[in-house]
C-alpha cells in the first residue's frame, strides 16, 4: 500500500497466504496486530478462478491497513535499537495534535 506522501520508504507489504480457490484470505495488517474499536485490523483478498485456466486473485481489502504516513514511522521504530527508538518516538509525537487514533493504537 502507497503511504500518503508517496514516500517508497514507507510503503507496506502485504504477504498472502497460499489459499484455496474459493477461499478468502484474512491476513493482519502489518505493524503488529493492531486493533480497533471493530477489533483486529485485517486484510481480506479472494481466491477465484477455476481449476482449468488456475487461480486468480481479486483485489485485495486492505483499507484498515492504509495507516497515515506517521503511523507507519512509528511502526518501523520496532526496528531501532531501544535508544534510537525511545528518542524517535519522543519526536514524532512531540506534538499531539498529530496524532490521531492509528498512531496511538
């Protein structure tokens, strides 16, 4: 999924499963398992097609993992080392009105 910005750094990558033909795939969003008021943020995709011209993939929902830009920066903190992380989150929200509720979740 393109971040907002179109920052390629912040792009997110969404692995499916192997699935059936006839079968939804149901993945959590990246960044952890996030949830909502609406509980686990997920990302749906079917498997359609047919077993003589093979398997295809329909466009995938992956709405509830469309996270703003700042969401997802905070997301890749979990990668820096506990230092570099505690002084990148003080900075990203340094200022609340930034937030919103996917950057707190």
């Amino acid at each position: 999924i393109p971040s907002h910005s179109g920052n390629p750094n912040l792009t997110i990558l969404i692995e499916w499963p192997k699935t059936n033909i006839g079968e939804r795939a149901e993945v959590n969003c990246p960044c952890g398992n996030a949830t909502s008021d609406e509980g686990s943020l997920i990302a749906t995709r079917y498997c359609g097609g047919d077993f003589t011209n093979g398997g295809q993939w329909e466009t995938p929902n992956a709405a509830a993992c469309n996270f703003s830009d700042l969401a997802r920066e905070i997301c890749q903190l979990a990668e820096l080392e506990t230092e570099a992380r505690v002084q990148q989150l003080d900075e990203f929200t340094e200022n609340s009105d930034n937030l919103g509720s996917t950057e707190v979740i």
